[in-house]
C-alpha cells in the first residue's frame, strides 16, 4: 500500500495544484481502503499508523497539492489519531515528526480555508496533551501572540475554543489573511431558516479564498451533536447578489443544483448581516465578478408636459412624478396651485405639437385627487426639445416668406418705375419719383411682412 500511496501522490504532483474530480476519487478511494485495513483489528492499525502518518502530514502541508486533497488528508489523518493508544504515540514523537509539526502551525496562518485551519489544529491537538501543547506552542508558531491563543485551546471546550483561536489568528493577518470571517444574523435555505449552533455567541459565516468557498457549522442531528460543515464552493454557484433589506444587508446564492442542510432542501441561500458590514468584495474575489447580480432600486415614472401660459411669452416645462409604489394610507399631499401673474388662473392650456385644439385644463383642483394630474394632460406630450424645433421651423418659414415677398415687390416696382419715368426724363423729376417710389415699396414691405 506504501507503493500505491506514493504513485498516487506522484499522479496528483504531476497535475500541478489544478482541481481535477478523477484526482479526487482516486485519493477517496485509497483512504477508504487504508480505513477498512485500520478498522480490522489492532495489528492492522498499528501497521497503518506506522506506515502513513507522516506521510500523510506530509501530504497534508505540501502547498504544491490542491487544498480539495489536502482537506480530504486532514480529515482521513483526525480519523486515524481518534482514540490512539499510547504504543501509537511513540510513533508521533518521532523527531521527523516534531518537524512536520512545525510546518503544519505554519499552514495554520496560510490555510485559506477555515474547515482546514480546524482540521490542522484538532490533528496537532489530538497528537499532544495540553501540557505538551504549552511546551510545543513556541516552536510551532513564530508569533508569540499566536502561541499564547494556541495554548488557550482546551479538550474539553475544542470548538468554542478554536474558534476564539483562529478568530484572533485570522484577524491579525489583516490585508494578508485568506479566510475572512464575519458574524451572521440568520440563514435560510429558500424559506427554511437554519439553526445556529447554541455554543457559540455568533453566528460565523467563513469566506475562504483559498478553497473558493463560503462555509459554516450547524449542530448535527447525531446524539454527540457533532458539527457538520456546510461548505458552498464556487463551482455549486450559478450566481450572487448583495442588496441592503430591511435594514439588514442581505447575500443571497443561487445554487446550481438544490442542496442539502439537516433535513432542509432548497435551491437558494440566504444570508442576513450586519448593514456596516463589507462583504461584496471579498464575496467576488471567491465567485468571480462574472457571477455578481445586481439588484437594481424600484425606479419612479417621470413625464414631461409643456404648459404655455395665455398672455405671456414665457414657455413653462412642468415634471409630474408618479411613484409606482404602494402610496402611503392616510398621508395624502394636497394638490398644488399652478398660478399665472400675468392673468387670472382659469385656465391653463397645454399646447400639443401638431394638436389643433388646446386643452384647457380647470384652474382650481381642489377635491381631486393629485395623482390625477397626469390623466388630464394628453398622453403624447410636448417636450422642450420638440417645442423649440417647431418654433425654429416657424421662424425660417416666416424668413423664407419675407424674402421671398420683398424680393417680388422689388421686381414689380423696378417695372412699374421704368414704365412710368423712363430714362430721358429730366434728372429732378426721375430722383423725386424714385423716393416715392422707394417710400411706398418699403411701406408695402412693412404691411406685408405683419400679415405673414
């Protein structure tokens, strides 16, 4: 079995810390045989505990295998250290494995994922006593913050406890850490809210980077109450959305394929935090930008109606507003009062381009309802726009006509001129009737040009 077990490690080396599902059913598959080797009797446990466990922490810290394999090792590695005797520990003291020791406090801090940083500990706890713990923290940990939390850890309370560990241990790394943890106020699956595990005073919601997942604990429906992990990775994700409900910031995940938590089922799932809380960035950093729905605010209809006010030169552009939202019971706004200065308010007309008749809307709407402005208005209103496009259009017509209108007079009178003062008239007389003649043509132009 040593031989099977280094082939497979060399096959997994050679996909170069890529997720590959044959990879991973391969590894499953040789722990499950070295399980049921384990299981058979002591001989055979001795035998696997002699022959595997360092290799398996060796496994365990090699950042070049991809940490899906690594979290699999972890947890075949736990079950093996359950419950060992005391003959089995002498294998643990071993000086290479006080080495692999030290390597595996050192992935505590890179992990990237919480379920393994658990992992890593509870195996370097279940390996040593609590008094052998405060000895060997030092040396595990180069920080000395770090050791004294380690040396907190007690077998009594190991889950409280390592989650005040690697809390403390995650949020020291700062702009460094890979697993980002924030404190949740409720989920659900689609309707289903999911409990919370009693023994904690949060509800920690863990965003791994380095496994690409979002992951937390629930209380098993086993006697022990064990915990079981819910882990959320990428590739079970079809997309997500970060939106501000009812006063709560809201991270829903739409599952590819429906999931199971307990004896809950869903297709959706619903995280409710803390509003101040930042958790959209590192949310894409695990899911990909790609997969990020945006959820878009109910937007309010906006039309325009142009109001030309009779006895004024001045072109009014009113904006009525109808919100689409359910209006508020017993908290109607009175109607407002459009008033004219240069006359009475009785009637204000709207002009509508290409409209023949103007509609004349009543100058008092006291009684009425004011969301029923816009139904009095005609449905294709004028706009700014449209409205000085038409009057630019009348202005080059009227340009065009008085042009067009002096350039015919002109003609007309240069005739009418040469008929009735030809040129051997005396020069006195041809000048007198040429300014009347000019007068006349110019006032006709006037008269002309006001009727147009």
């Amino acid at each position: 079995m040593v031989a099977w077990f280094e082939k497979i490690k060399e096959i997994i080396l050679s996909h170069k810390n890529e997720k590959d599902e044959a990879m991973m059913n391969l590894i499953e598959d040789f722990f499950d045989v070295l399980m049921t080797v384990h299981d058979i009797n002591n001989e055979g446990k001795m035998e696997v505990l002699e022959d595997f466990i360092l290799r398996i922490c060796a496994l365990v810290v090699d950042m070049r295998i991809h940490i899906c394999i690594r979290q699999e090792a972890i947890k075949k590695l736990n079950a093996l250290l359950d419950n060992i005797s005391r003959d089995a520990r002498k294998i643990i003291s071993k000086p290479e494995m006080l080495s692999l020791m030290i390597d595996m406090g050192k992935r505590i801090l890179d992990a990237g994922d919480y379920d393994f940083q658990v992992g890593i500990t509870e195996a370097l706890c279940r390996m040593t006593s609590e008094k052998q713990r405060r000895e060997l923290a030092c040396q595990w940990f180069s920080m000395e913050f770090v050791a004294n939390a380690f040396k907190g850890i007690k077998d009594s309370d190991f889950e409280t406890d390592c989650r005040k560990f690697l809390n403390h241990v995650n949020g020291m790394l700062g702009d460094k850490r890979l697993v980002f943890t924030f404190p949740c106020l409720s989920v659900f699956l689609d309707k289903c809210e999911i409990p919370s595990d009693e023994k904690l005073d949060e509800f920690w919601i863990d965003f791994n980077l380095g496994s690409q997942s979002i992951s937390f604990y629930i209380a098993g429906d086993d006697d022990d109450h064990q915990w079981e992990t819910v882990s959320i990775p990428n590739d079970e994700v079809e997309a997500f959305s970060v939106e501000v409900k009812d006063a709560k910031k809201l991270l829903t995940l739409i599952l590819k394929n429906t999931m199971n938590v307990g004896n809950k089922v869903g297709g959706q799932l619903l995280l409710y935090f803390d509003p101040s809380l930042e958790i959209i960035d590192v949310t894409k950093n695990i899911y990909g930008a790609n997969k990020h729905r945006m959820i878009m605010p109910v937007k309010r209809k906006m039309s325009e109606a142009t109001m030309v006010i009779p006895g004024t030169d001045k072109l009014t552009v009113k904006t009525l507003i109808t919100n689409t939202s359910t209006p508020r019971i017993g908290r109607v706004k009175p109607p407002l009062k459009m008033v004219n200065s240069a006359e009475p308010p009785s009637v204000y007309k709207v002009k509508e381009r290409g409209a023949k008749n103007a509609v004349s809307l009543p100058g008092s709407v006291e009684g009425r309802n004011p969301h029923s402005y816009q139904s009095d208005f005609p449905k294709s209103q004028i706009t700014v726009s449209k409205v000085s496009e038409a009057i630019e259009n009348d202005v080059n017509r009227n340009v065009l006509v008085k042009q067009n209108t002096s350039k015919y007079l002109w003609v007309q009178f240069k005739l009418l001129f040469f008929v009735i003062c030809p040129p051997y008239t005396t020069s006195v007389l041809h000048t007198l009737l040429l300014i009347v003649f000019l007068k006349v043509f110019f006032l006709l132009t006037t008269i002309c040009s006001e009727f147009s």
